[in-house]
C-alpha cells in the first residue's frame, strides 16, 4: 500500500511541476520507485508456472518471466489490442475471447 501512496503522491508533485514550471527534477526519485514495483511484480510471479490475468503489465511481465499465461480481455479490448499488435508469434500466451 505505501508504493500506491508513494506512486499518487509523486505523480502530483511530477503534475505540479509542470503545472507551475518548477525546475524539480523529480526522475530519479521516479525511477527508484518503478524499479521498486517491478521487482515486487517480478518476486510475487516467479514463483507461479502459470498466470491467468486481465491486467495489462502482468501479461507481458510473466512472458518476460517465461510463465504460460492465459489472458482474458477487458471490456475494451485493451489486451487482445496489445496482444495482437506485439504479441502475435509469443508461444506461451494463450488468449481467450468470449
């Protein structure tokens, strides 16, 4: 939870600065929290040999692991647009559509 509040929180301070033309270099303190939140991804599916998911960065993630994932759509087709626009010859994904 403290990574959620961290993201909300950076992400206003990023848009203020914008907002208002601050020169606050806000990058690094960014990339150290995305590195965080991928390795907390990566170690909660390394473990897994198989992941079912509708959530975008946990399709291309557990590929990138070498897991067998089964991906389901949203209601919007973001994942079979992804899917079918970088993913076409990936071997261990298996995609359902109603």
């Amino acid at each position: 939870m403290s990574d959620r509040i961290a993201f909300i929180a950076l992400s206003k301070a990023m848009s203020g600065n914008r907002r208002f033309r601050y020169s606050t270099d806000m990058s690094p303190i960014w990339y150290r929290l995305r590195d965080r939140i991928v390795r907390c991804g990566i170690a909660l599916l390394s473990h897994s040999d198989a992941l079912a998911t509708n959530r975008l960065h946990a399709m291309p993630l557990g590929l990138l692991l070498g897991i067998e994932v089964t991906a389901f759509d949203n209601f919007y087709g973001k994942l079979s647009s992804y899917a079918s626009t970088w993913l076409k010859d990936v071997d261990n994904l298996q995609f359902i559509t109603e």
